[in-house]
C-alpha cells in the first residue's frame, strides 16, 4: 500500500500498517507513569493530535471500592461501522459514512497500587492513514472552541451576525481557516447550545437578570411584567435609568409604533422613541407584548406612567385602532396625533395609483394638509375646495379622514406646546429598522436583551459624539452678536437651524404695519419665503408673541422674531425663549435623576475581560512597534510560543469547564432548578397565519417531506440523532 503523498511528514509506512512518526517526548511507552486518569488521556490526546489521528475514552473497570483499575483510550477510528439493515424496504435511507475502520490502536493504562497508573500496553499501528497539512484542522483534537471563540461568537451575535458570517469574520482576523482552531459548524453548535441551555427558563433568566441590573448594577432601572393563569410571561415594559433621564428632558413628545419578528415567540416590540437636543431619536423604553390589541397596550401605558411617574405632552402613532383606545383611556387630556405619512401614503391606494399620480390632486391637497402656518379654518377651507373641484364629495374615506382631522392635521396643534416635533412615526420606524440589524427572529429573550442593549449602547456611544462635536464652536454666517450668543448657547444641530431663521430675518421681509398701544408694540410683517403670508407680532422689552407659532410648537424663535429683536437693539436671546431641550449636555444639566455610576453584574468576569482585552491591546502594540521588522517579528513569534508552551504545561487540554457553566458565565445569570416564570407561549400577530407551502413541497405535488431514522431514539421521525429529545 503507498502512502497518501499529503501525509509524507507525519507517517511512515511498514506493511499493511501506518506507524505515526513523532518524536521520542511525545510517543507513549509501556511502563510509563501518570498520576490520573486524565493527565493520562491527555498525553495521548497530545500525542494524536501531533502525528493526526484522534482518540477517545473507552472501556473503564473498577475494583469493588469503585475506584479506577484499567482504563483504555483508543484511536477515534477504532470499532466496526454501523450496519442499519432495516426490513423496511419502502423507506428511503440516507446517505452515510462512518469514520470507524477497526482501528486497533490503542493506549491501556493500569492502576500501580499507589493512587496512579503506568501504561500496561500500548499499540501504535493504525490501519488507516493520518491527517496531512491541510486536513488537520478537520480533527476533533484540532478543533476546541476557547473562550476567545466563544466570547467572538456571543458579541458577533449581539450584532446579528450569525454563526456561520461570525466563523467567516474569524477566518479573515486570523488568516486561514487551518488557523481558526474551529470549524463553522463548532460555531453554529455553540449558538445552538446557549439556546438550549436557555431552554424553558428564558422568561426566568431575564426577568432574573432585571432584578439583578435594579439592585447591583443600575439603581434606576424599572420594569414591569405581568403573567397569564398558567404563569407564562404575556407582557414585559423596562427602562434604564438613562432612558429615564432622557424622557425628563426630551419626553415632550412620545412615539410608539410596533415591530415584529424580533423574537422567538413572536411577541410585539415597542420602542418608545423620543427626540434629544441634536434632533436625533433617543430611545426612553421598550416593550414586549403577547398580542396587539387594546388590553395589552393599556397595560403597556399604565406602566409607562407608573415607570416614568409623569405623563407626555402629545403621542404619535398609526392608525392602529387599538392603540387609538388605550391611549385615551390611559392619558387623558394628553394630545394623540396620527400619523400622517401613513394616512398620505393610503391617498393612491383609495382614489387610484393613475389618478393620483397624473391629476394635480395631490399637489394641491398636500399644499393644505403639510403646513405648518395654516390656521383651521383656512386648511378646512382649502380641503372643501380641492375635493369639490376633482368631484370627490362622495368619497367614503376621505370623509372618514376630514372627520379625524383633529388627530393629524398640523392646524390643530399650532398652538400646543412642543407637539410640533413630531408629524409622523417615521421616528418609531426609523428606530424600529434600526433595532431590527440587531435582533432576529429566532433570538430567545435573553439574546433579544443582550441585542437590544447592544443596540441601545450604539445609539447612545453616538450621542456622546455629537456631546463632543458640541465643544467646537461653530462658524458665525452673518457676523452678528445674537447669532454667537446661540452658537454658545445651542448644541450644533440646533444652532444650524437657529442660523438659518437668523438669515431669513435679513432677507426681504416687509413690514406692513407698526403701532403701539399700551406700552405693547404691534408689527405686521410679511414673509416672501412662506408665499407672502403676513404675520402679527407683540413685542414689549424683551417679550415676543409672533402669529406663526413657531417658538410654541418646537421651542426655538422665528425669523419673524430675530428681525423684531434686531430693530429692537436686542444683541441676545431673550433667555426665557431658551428651551432647556436643546441646549448642550441638556440631559446632564436639567435632569432631577441623578444616575449612579454603573458597575458590572460580575466584578470578577468583568476584570478578566478587561485583562483579556489590555493583552490583545498590547499585542497588537507589539505587531504596530515591529513595522514590518522581519527580526522584530520573530522575535515575538518565538516569545510567543515560549509563552503558549508554557501555558499549555501548566494548564489541562481543552475547557474543562462543564458546558452549562461556561455558556452561563456568558449569559452572565445560571439557570435554576425550579420555575418561577415560564417563557411566552408563541404568539402570532402578523400575516395571513396560513402555512405557506415552500418551492421543495411544491415540487413533490404537495407531498409532505419522508421521515428518517433517528440512530439515537431508533424511531422514524423528522429528526435526527443530532437533536433527538428521547432517551439515548
């Protein structure tokens, strides 16, 4: 028989036998000592992973007092094939192949009579051939996921990047899958395994997790959950105290809209979304709900205002009837806008695609319905007067719209504090496509968290940006005094839009009219830029009152005013016209809740990830230094290995950690033994809940797929030996 030419460096050939080639160290040999049973098995572990080949623990007796007398590790390839001679002809059998050749290597070890063992017997010939260069890393002693691979697939996937991409992205960090150490499939196993030890304790395990964060970790932190009869988790609301803290600033205005397929079990996920001082959206809440109807989302009001202990000043949402009712019954008096992005978009689709997009309907219709300075009776007008002009009086929904127009029109929010920000939920659905490149639909509830929290960190790191950007003072364009003074006083974002109502203030505004009475001067300007529409203002000393509303709906002045306080010599801005909102750090500044400062659930994991993460800062340092340096950089590869060998003398081969207690370290809580919560029944609140017969059903005229025999359960069934949940 000749050798296989890829094996060359690792065998030689003697008759029908393979003989490993290794060195003398590293070769077993009768009478050899060993002080246990494992330190046994891993020499000889270490012995077949350097000449490419695989062992395993076999046979094991013991003595009367059940202590270890002999025990036998053999090569992986010892013992015969399976023969699956099923009677049953009819039933289609899968293709298989099995590893097992009747390998006789083998290592015996025997108890000496002083508490260790020697080896009793050892076989080296083998009857098959050896891994080569390119094959070792197929071996299972080759393949070991560390916990640097597991740490890699826990932070990929908190990214939504699944096993199979996270092993890709390794590769490419590492080189070449040889240097991987684990193949895509240990990945998508590990992914599998934190599922399964998650199991029926999902619901425990957060809801664990929350207490732990409210009383160790985040003093602020509140959630709210609630159970059916049979004690599984229908609803859940929470909220950090930093989500608190923004929602006392910037929770003027409330938007909530729901998204789906973020969980395993189907549950609805609302964000709570609000706008911060750079006009970016800012996350105040989240909840998951068992269904979307008018029960679940009053309770998730009521914890909204039991969490956050005031109410909101307007709420947007869609035209969801549900929420419509929860809403008014939980926060009364508070404004409820729709949205009017989604009642416009529905205009082709209830008058006709042809008609909207050819007709100058729409034009004229969004003329009235979009701005901002029409007063009631003018958008009212406006409205009666394009509909009678195309003949749609009779039209079914539009009336049904004119009717709710309380709800979306701007017209009737002119002159309600803050509700301006907010015209549509393109905010809520914004976050909510911005959530879902961090969740998945399988993820179980505890993966959703980590997700979320994942998310949530993201949102706030570039929060903290922008806080930064905010020190560097932004270039004056018109050279004036008050345009400094808002530089100073506004955060970047909001300066720019200050900036340009200071521009419009020089432009060709006319004034109509001026007049004084009672100390109160009066001025009727008109505005070329919003059609020539004439606007009143009041002005005393440093008091403005201006028609168009613009201070009162979104908290910063009007061009109409800056041309008022410059006639005026008013080098500043009045400061009670200086909204708390949207000046810098207002979160820090003007929040009551003082925050207390966060500290991990686990100190002790917490510092040897921190150790973890100053030894690869420091590599990559070293790599960084060496610039290319060939002898710099043999010098760390032979420190390197000088370590590794070291490391690996006094340490055992592999994660001896057992696998429940490594993937809990992860998850950061262990599991219990008893239930106290269990985990939401699978809810169903999108689509036609009608099975969707797939392309391979298809092609089998609707037959359904053939069951197959399971090698552990030895039943037929749509399994595999793989993930049997019987009795082995």
């Amino acid at each position: 028989m000749d050798p296989s030419p890829t094996s060359d460096d690792f065998i030689r050939h003697l008759g029908d036998d393979w003989i490993p080639d290794c060195s003398i160290e590293q070769k077993p040999y009768v009478g050899q000592l060993f002080p246990d049973v494992d330190t046994s098995f891993t020499f000889y572990h270490r012995y077949g992973s350097s000449c490419g080949f695989d062992s395993r623990r076999s046979t094991e007796r013991k003595n009367k007092l059940k202590k270890t007398t002999r025990k036998y590790f053999l090569c992986s390839r010892a013992g015969s094939p399976e023969d699956d001679t099923s009677e049953d002809l009819s039933i289609k059998k899968r293709k298989t192949t099995s590893a097992k050749c009747d390998c006789p290597a083998k290592l015996i070890i025997a108890a000496d009579g002083n508490g260790g063992f020697f080896v009793k017997k050892f076989i080296e010939n083998h009857n098959h051939s050896f891994a080569g260069k390119g094959t070792m890393q197929f071996l299972r002693c080759s393949r070991s996921l560390t916990e640097f691979h597991k740490r890699f697939i826990i932070d990929a996937a908190r990214l939504n990047i699944g096993a199979t991409r996270a092993h890709a992205i390794f590769k490419s960090m590492i080189g070449s899958y040889e240097n991987v150490g684990a193949t895509v499939v240990d990945f998508k196993k590990f992914s599998r395994d934190i599922k399964e030890y998650i199991g029926k304790h999902d619901a425990d395990i957060l809801i664990q997790k929350f207490k732990d964060i409210q009383t160790s970790s985040d003093n602020n932190f509140r959630f709210e959950y609630k159970t059916d009869a049979n004690n599984h988790l229908t609803q859940l609301f929470w909220a950090d105290g930093v989500g608190r803290r923004n929602f006392e600033v910037f929770g003027d205005v409330v938007s909530f809209d729901a998204t789906y397929r973020t969980n395993k079990y189907g549950m609805v996920f609302i964000p709570f979304i609000g706008i911060d001082n750079h006009w970016k959206s800012v996350t105040f809440a989240a909840a998951l709900l068992e269904k979307e109807d008018a029960d679940n989302y009053k309770w998730a009001c009521e914890a909204f205002k039991k969490i956050f202990g005031s109410s909101v000043k307007c709420i947007v949402t869609d035209q969801d009837p549900a929420m419509k009712i929860a809403i008014e019954e939980c926060f009364l008096g508070v404004k409820h806008r729709l949205c009017m992005w989604h009642i416009m978009k529905k205009f082709p689709a209830k008058l006709g695609t042809l008609f909207c997009a050819e007709s100058p309907f729409m034009d004229k219709i969004k003329n009235f319905v979009w701005s901002d300075h029409s007063s009631i009776d003018e958008f009212e007008d406006g409205w009666n007067n394009v509909i009678s002009e195309f003949e749609l009086s009779d039209n079914t929904w539009l009336k049904e719209m004119f009717a709710l127009r309380s709800y979306w029109i701007p017209a009737f929010f002119n002159d309600e504090p803050m509700v301006g920000l907010i015209h549509t939920t393109s905010r809520s659905e914004s976050s909510n496509f911005f959530f879902n490149h961090f969740v998945q639909k399988g993820d179980t509830l505890s993966e959703f968290y980590l997700c979320f929290h994942s998310a949530l960190e993201k949102q706030r790191n570039n929060n903290g940006l922008l806080n930064h950007k905010d020190d560097l003072m932004p270039i004056p364009k018109n050279k004036k005094k008050i345009e400094k003074d808002a530089a100073e006083l506004y955060t970047k974002t909001m300066f720019y839009k200050i900036q340009e109502e200071i521009t419009a203030s020089c432009g060709d505004m006319v004034m109509e009219d001026m007049f004084v009475a009672d100390e109160v001067k009066s001025l009727k300007l008109r505005d070329p830029f919003l059609k020539n529409k004439t606007f009143e203002l009041n002005l005393t000393t440093h008091d403005i009152d201006c028609s168009c509303n613009l201070y009162t709906r979104v908290g910063y002045l009007c061009s109409h005013s800056f041309l008022c306080l410059s006639l005026s010599g008013i080098p500043f801005i009045p400061r009670q016209y200086v909204n708390n909102r949207w000046l810098k750090r207002a979160e820090e500044r003007f929040s009551t809740l003082v925050l207390s400062e966060l500290s991990n659930l686990n100190p002790e994991e917490d510092a040897k990830r921190t150790k973890t993460r100053d030894c690869w800062f420091e590599f990559q340092g070293c790599i960084s230094d060496a610039s290319g340096d060939i002898e710099q950089i043999d010098f760390i590869h032979k420190s390197l290995t000088v370590m590794r060998n070291h490391i690996k003398d006094h340490s055992k081969l592999g994660d001896t950690a057992p696998k429940d207690t490594s993937i809990s370290d992860f998850i950061g809580l262990k599991v219990v033994e008893e239930f106290t919560i269990l985990p939401p029944n699978q809810s169903n609140n999108k689509g036609c809940r009608k099975r969707i017969v797939g392309a391979a059903e298809k092609s089998l005229g609707g037959k359904k797929r053939q069951k197959r025999k399971c090698r552990k359960c030895k039943e037929f069934a749509f399994h595999d030996s793989r993930n049997c949940t019987g009795q082995s």
